[in-house]
C-alpha cells in the first residue's frame, strides 16, 4: 500500500510506504521515456523541414533559370 500525499511547501507529491520506491521509479522512468519519445520526434520534424526546404529550394531554382 502506498499514501500518496502532496506537500505545499515544495509543491511537490510524494509517496509513503514499502511500496513508495518502486511507484518513484515507475514515474522516473516514465518521464524519461516521454522525455526520449519527444526528442526523437522533434528530431524527425526538424530533419523533414529541413530536408522539405532543400527540395523546395532546388525545384525553385529549376523554375527561375
């Protein structure tokens, strides 16, 4: 059984009981594997524009010579 309370003073939640670590850890790595999951989407976007705006610049160039 875990208590889950949340403290003003740091304005942070916290856990209680023999099973608070293992609920901390599943929230940390969850977190991490949003964090990485969006990372590596923000890269794939990046890469697409990028790799759009040379196309569109070398069909560009095409028509205007």
């Amino acid at each position: 059984m875990v208590t889950i309370f949340f403290d003003p003073s740091v304005f942070m939640w916290g856990h209680v009981g023999p099973q608070a670590k293992l609920v901390h850890d599943a929230e940390y790595y969850a977190a991490l594997v949003e964090l990485c999951v969006t990372g590596v989407l923000y890269a794939a976007v990046v890469v697409r524009l990028a790799l759009q705006v040379t196309f569109i610049d070398k069909s560009l160039r095409f028509f205007l010579t």
